[in-house]
C-alpha cells in the first residue's frame, strides 16, 4: 500500500510541475501582452501630444493671418490711403508683375486678361 501511494504522490509531484510550468509560462506571456498595450498606449499618447500641437500652430497661424489682414484693411480704410491712386500704368506694370511671378511659380492667374478697350 506504501507503494501504492509513493507512485501515486510522484506522478502528483509529477503533474503539478507540468501544471505549474504552465501558470509560468501564461503569467509570463500576460506580461508581455501588458507590456505591448503600454507601448501602445504611449505610442498613442504621442500622436495625441503631435495632434494638439499641429492644432495650437494651425490656430496661431491662423490668428497671425487675421491680424495680418486686420493690419491691410486699416490701412486701406485710412484716409490717404483712398486719396494717393495710382495711375492706369502704374496699376498695369503691378498687374503685369504679378502675372508674371505668378508664372514664374506656376500659379494659374485670379482675374482673366481683360480685353484692352479700343
């Protein structure tokens, strides 16, 4: 009978070293499965800090530009502006220079060529 349950507490022994290994090898790729999801949750994180900083620079930008333009129509608006015009050659030589930067960048024209009157 001491025998009987010798054999029997080794293949117990036996058994639950298998058993074991096992719960060490899941508890280890658990760790690894949480190691990766922290990754990437700090990889996410990292796009999301890109994102808002894009964001902050476009509304800078954006604000720059409205300033900007706050600035042009100030001093269109005042009143020496509206009274110094520039004559019909000065207005072309300005059409022309902007036409011809515009091609030299490869920028199609806003306003179409007008017809000279005749």
């Amino acid at each position: 009978m001491n025998l009987y349950l010798a054999i029997g507490l080794l293949v117990t022994a036996f058994l639950s070293g298998f058993q074991v290994a096992n719960w060490r090898a899941d508890s280890h790729q658990a760790e690894q499965d949480r190691q990766r999801a922290q990754d990437a949750m700090k990889a996410v994180r990292a796009g999301d800090r890109a994102a808002e900083a894009f964001e902050a620079s476009q509304q800078a930008a954006k604000a720059r530009g409205l300033a900007i333009q706050r600035r042009v129509i100030d001093e269109v608006r005042k009143p020496d502006a509206s009274t110094a015009c520039l004559s019909d050659d000065g207005l072309r030589i300005l059409s022309d220079l902007a036409t011809s930067s515009n091609a030299a960048r490869g920028v199609a024209p806003a306003v179409p060529a007008a017809s000279s009157p005749e």
